[in-house]
C-alpha cells in the first residue's frame, strides 16, 4: 500500500511573487529528479499542489499545499532523510517558508500504527 505524503505552506510575506512560483515548481519537479540510489529512477509516484481556494477559512494561514504519493514506507523514509535532491531544496527553502504542516496517510488504514 502506497503512503500520501501532504505538505502544506505558507511564504514569508515579503517573498515575490515569481520566487513563490519558482519555488512551488521546483517542490513538483522533486517527482523527476528524485532518483533512487538502487534503481537510478524516479522514485515518488505522483506530485500535485496548487494555491489553497477554499472558501472555508479553516487554512490557519495555510496558502500553498502539496501531494506526493510514495510506494512504501522504505522510499519515503529516503526521500526525508537520505535524498541530496530534496535536502537541497529544504536548504533552498529556509529562508522564505513562514509556516509549515506536514501529514502524510495509507489510504484506507484508519487505525493508528507505528511508524
């Protein structure tokens, strides 16, 4: 069973508008460029995320979310910490990043595990 990965956001205000955009192509383009040390392919199976829309006003100043699916838990555990890829980006991100939640779910296992 494959794991969701969600990563939601928010920019510091003073970023523009095009580092925001930038920054949110790179985080997808992390599908492709993320490559497994065994297989020397992509590893994460789909990436999407957008501008949050909703007229709700539960974001607690949430703007920006993310989502990645992995296949295991293993491929998962590399991406967070083993991967120069995404470390790079982390770096890159510091600094403009004001506020950041992170969840990620088995579709359909709704019983608490050990991770």
């Amino acid at each position: 069973m494959g794991i969701v990965h969600i990563v939601m956001f928010s920019f510091k205000p003073l970023v523009p508008p095009e580092e925001i955009e930038g920054t949110c192509q790179r985080l997808l383009g992390l599908k492709d460029k993320c490559v497994h040390p065994n297989t020397k392919q992509p590893y994460i199976k789909s990436a999407m995320g957008g501008t949050d829309t909703s007229s709700e006003q539960l974001q607690d100043g949430i703007t920006h979310v993310f989502v990645c699916e992995f296949e295991n838990a293993e491929d998962r555990a590399y991406y967070l910490n083993e991967d120069p890829t995404y470390a790079a980006f982390c770096k890159n991100v510091e600094g403009i990043i004001e506020k950041k939640q992170v969840v990620d779910f088995c579709p359909g296992q709704f019983t608490t595990r050990a991770r």
